[in-house]
C-alpha cells in the first residue's frame, strides 16, 4: 500500500484498533474492535465520530471579496441556487456535465467573504482542476486540515461540552468556532440521516480534538463500514454507485437539490453543464428514477442485482445501485434504478444467486432522519 | 474436530459429521445478518455450494467438505444469524451430514494444523 496516503488520525486509528482498507487512495479504517453492526447502532443511539479527512476541503473566492460573486460563478457549473445561499448557511449540490450526468455531489458554505466546498476523496482532483478551468475564482484547496463528522443523538451534547456555541446551530448551518484558540469549520450535517456535525480542523490538533471526544461515554470511532450501511439506510447518494457520469439529478431523485432559481421559469433558468436534459427531465419526468427497495425475507440484495418486473422471464428492468443488511431497521435494503411507471408499492424481483427473490419498491429514506431543522 | 481449508470444522457425531465455520472465519466475516441452509435430504457431493452466509460486507458460501447427504440443519440460524459470531463453533452449527465413505475425514486438519494454517 505504498502509494496510498494517510490522514492525520491514522495513528490514532490504528492505536484504536481499526482494521484499515484502501479507499479512494487513502488507508482507511473500515471497522473498529466493536464491528460494523454496533457501530452502526451506536451511531444511532448514541454518538460515532468519523474521520473524513480524505474528502476534499476547497475555499472559492472572487476577486470583489464577496461569496455572492463566487455563487454566481459556482452556478456555472451546479444546477443548485447559491445566489440565494445565506451567509452562514450550507446547501447540497452536485456538478453536472454537459450531458447532464453528475461528475460529483457536494456541499457548499456561504462564509460571508467566500465558499468553502466539500467534494468527494475519489473526485477531488478532477474536481479542482474542473473549478480552475472553468471559474474566474481563486481555487483553494485546504491541505492541512483534517474533516471530522460527529453523528447521533448524543452529538449536540458531546460536542457542545468543548464548543458551547453548537447547540443554537440548525441542521445546514455552517460556522466558525473556537477551541482552545484554533478555529473550527463546523456545519451541522453529515452522511448518517442522524442530527450531528462536520468540523474541519488544523491537522496539527486534530487528534488532540478527537481523542477528547472520544474521552466522552457516548462518543465511539465509527469506520467506513457503518458510514455505508447508516446512509443507505438514510437514502442519501454514493457517488460512483449511485450516482455518475451517466445519471442526471432528476433520474437520481435529487431534483429537490435543484431550487425554483435555477429551473425554467426562474430568476437564473439553466446556465449550468447539461441543462438541456435536466431541465427536459423535470418538465417531463426521467425514463428511469433511484428509488429504495425493500427485499422480502432476510436475504441482502447488493450492487449489481439485476431486478426484473416478473418472479420468471423478460429482461431486466433495471439495477440496485448499492444494497445491503439495514442493522437499524433490522432488514436488507437497497436502492436501484427503475422505470418510472414502476410505482412505490410495486412488487419487483431481484436476481440473487441465479434465484428471483421479491422486493417491494420503498420509499426513501428507510430509517426517519433525525435532522434539528 | 476436524478442519478444512475452507476454515469449516467438523465434529464426528455417531455416525454423523456435524459442520460449522471458525472462530477465525466468523471474525473475517464481520456481523453475519442471513444463513441460507441446504433442504435436509439434499445429496452433496465435495466442493458444493451448500450454505449462504451474508455478512454486513459481502456474501460467502459454505461447501460441502465431503460427498453425503444433508440430514439436519440447524434451522435457528435463518432467525438468529448473528450466532454465527457470538458462538461459532458452539450453537451454530450449520448442518449435520452423513458421510458416503467414512473415512473422508481422515485426510482433515487437526487443530494444531489449523491454528498453524491461520498463523
């Protein structure tokens, strides 16, 4: 694994236990001594910390100094209004490309005097080079700070206990706070479906942070593997499973990330890579739309299943996108691409080991999110 | 008890081989969440595909590790599948077969070569 990088916490994590893996070129600890299953649970009933410094963390500033004019230029490249992004507030995106297919998903904050982005460890390096190319901004990408969520019930009191100012925070809310005199980049959002935070902070305290955290009763170390199974159950998007190049937003059932701003009719229709097809699709509907499936019985169904309308014959009607064994609702679950006419309630049929096995198509999320709007 | 390389082991019960997965396997495996067993009566031959374990990280089988038939499975498992991790050489059994020929255990690791085997 010579080639591959490590964040500032991989002592800490090996010093914790985990079992590392390679992951979008990093050493990643997939799992802790407790396991996938009880760091899913505990997650859910108490407080997981992550580490996700691995993704992207990139500042845009324009040259007037003013984050609105680096949102009018971001809207170049994201069918998402930014313009009407408030200061101190976060909001979902994805960059598209010209035939509407979606290079990336990300989050984007309104710092007052710029943006700061999150995008995906596996895309960030295209995704830099795709802002430098196409923005008349200064691209920053932040190299010596690491990315902490902090996820569960329990995350508003643990967190709150070292940065009191969190607690008044609503979910998208993105902030800067202090901690023994280091600045914290925090947003309360995540990737779980839980209430909890994002904090960004200087490398050089990063374990300090985090090791006071986990100090605490309720906070555990949570790997990769947990963060799958808690945003599948939340029904939220991996990129490169999910959603890629060859699916539009509308097809991923993302159009609520596409405000009225953007869409025809209003203040900025279009203006971004691919509006004719997302545009069209929301007019009129997508051939085929992400949507959740819940298998009968116990048996998982994964990526790569193919799902047909009927228990024998015909071809397959579509695809799960990412699949699994929900540990908080205590069942498999999936996503998959489907025909629209397919309607939620349907019952449709994935192929597992060469047998058809019903699924009832789902809606999404699969587990409530606990969101403190 | 015996063990095969495919980390099973085999316990001689009369004239029955009851089969499980190790200790080590079950931990490699992570949370197992769904046991798929074999219909009693079913005739295996070696190598078969005879059990599906799900973990929450992927999907393994468990093959049959001698020709014979398929007498008992242990049924509790496709309720219980986290067994397997709590106690897998104990209440987690998967099957219990009848051997075609005796003496095809003969040839099977004891447990002194299977710990050698994991290192």
């Amino acid at each position: 694994m010579a080639d591959l990088l490590r964040t500032g916490l991989y002592d800490l994590h090996l010093r914790l236990g985990a079992k590392i893996v390679p992951f979008a070129g990093y050493e990643m600890p997939v799992q802790y001594p407790m396991g996938v299953l009880k760091e899913h649970l505990h997650t859910r009933a108490a407080a997981g910390l992550f580490d996700v410094s691995h993704m992207g963390q990139v500042i845009l500033r324009a040259p007037s100094g003013r984050a609105v004019d680096a949102a009018v230029a971001l809207e170049a490249l994201v069918p998402v209004d930014l313009v009407g992004l408030a200061e101190a507030r976060q909001r979902y995106g994805m960059f598209t490309n010209a035939a509407g297919g979606i290079l990336d998903d990300l989050m984007v904050a309104n710092r007052g005097d710029h943006l700061f982005v999150v995008v995906n460890a596996a895309c960030k390096a295209a995704d830099i080079a795709h802002m430098r190319a196409h923005l008349p901004l200064e691209v920053s990408e932040i190299t010596d700070r690491a990315l902490l969520a902090l996820q569960g019930p329990a995350a508003e009191a643990a967190l709150g206990r070292l940065v009191p100012g969190v607690a008044a925070m609503r979910f998208m809310d993105a902030g800067i706070f202090g901690w023994n005199g280091v600045p914290l980049w925090v947003s309360r959002s995540g990737y779980t479906g839980e209430d909890g935070f994002e904090i960004s902070l200087p490398d050089a305290v990063a374990v300090a942070f985090a090791e006071a955290l986990l100090a605490m009763p309720e906070v555990a170390p949570i790997g990769l593997g947990a963060r799958d199974s808690l945003r599948l159950e939340a029904g939220l998007c991996l990129y490169g499973h999910d959603i890629d190049t060859t699916t539009s937003p509308v097809e991923a059932s993302l159009s609520w990330a596409i405000q009225k701003a953007r869409r025809a009719g209003g203040a900025r229709a279009g203006g971004f890579p691919g509006a004719a097809r997302i545009l069209r699709e929301l007019a009129e509907g997508p051939a085929r739309r992400r949507v959740g499936l819940a298998p009968d019985g116990r048996a998982p169904m994964r990526e790569g299943v193919e799902i047909f309308a009927a228990p024998e014959g015909g071809a397959p009607i579509g695809v799960i996108s990412s699949g699994g064994f929900g540990p908080s609702i205590n069942a498999p679950m999936a996503m998959a691409y489907l025909p629209r006419d397919i309607a939620e309630g349907a019952t449709v049929y994935g192929e597992v080991r060469g047998k058809r096995l019903a699924a009832r198509v789902a809606p999404l999320p699969f587990q409530p999110t606990t969101f403190k709007r | 008890m015996k063990y095969t390389e495919e980390h099973e082991w085999l316990r001689v019960e009369g004239d029955l081989v009851v089969v499980g997965i190790t200790e080590h396997a079950a931990e490699a495996l992570g949370d197992v969440v769904f046991v798929e067993l074999p219909e009693p009566g079913t005739t295996v031959a070696t190598g078969d595909e005879v059990c599906v374990i799900e973990s929450v990280k992927a999907a393994s089988d468990i093959l049959a590790p001698v020709d014979g038939e398929i007498v008992e499975v242990n049924a509790a498992l496709a309720d219980s599948p986290g067994m397997v991790n709590e106690d897998p050489t104990g209440k987690a059994w998967f099957f219990k077969m009848k051997l075609a020929n005796p003496k095809a255990l003969d040839g099977f690791m004891d447990e002194a070569a299977y710990k050698k085997l994991i290192g």
